[in-house]
C-alpha cells in the first residue's frame, strides 16, 4: 500500500510539500483552461470510486492519511443517484 506520506519526502525522508503533486496538475489544469476543478477534488474522486469499487473504507482512510474513518466518509465520498436507485430497489425488494 502507498502512503501519501511517502510522496512528499525526499530519500533521506525530509518533507518536501505538496506543491510536487500540486504544480504539475495546475500545469494541466491551466492547459485545459478548466475552472472548475481543484487539486483536492482528485481526492475525492479517489475516495468515492475505491468505495465503490468496495475498497474498505479504513484503507481508504489511511491512504488518503486520515487517522479517522469519518475524514473521508464525510468530505470525500459523495453519493449518486445510481447508488440512490439501487438501495430504493433493495428496499423494496425486502418490503
């Protein structure tokens, strides 16, 4: 498994920043001329598709270098309205 941390450390395990993550896709973000998106809107994207690609929410926890499972729960995964159709589908298959 992959921990952010590592990303932003040099060999000898100095901290670096964000900004060699955040630079290059402010690069591309510009070359597209796109508003309306921001770096941490990837994380987000990560979280909700690991979750639903049933990925445990507690790895995704970690990987995203939370220590609480809520972070990503209640700021990152966001719902659809497909997920919203088949939970109704389950519930009325059960009533």
């Amino acid at each position: 498994m992959i921990h952010l941390d590592l990303i932003f450390t040099k060999y000898d395990g100095t901290y670096i920043g964000t900004n060699i993550v955040k630079y290059p896709y402010k690069v591309i973000h510009d070359e597209l001329g796109s508003d309306n998106y921001r770096f941490y809107d990837l994380r987000g994207s990560f979280a909700t598709k690991a979750l639903r690609s049933r990925v445990e929410i507690k790895d995704i926890a970690e990987i995203l270098g939370h220590s609480r499972i809520e972070t990503p729960k209640n700021y990152y995964v966001s719902s659809s309205n497909e997920n919203q159709q088949k939970a109704t589908q389950l519930l009325e298959k059960e009533i």
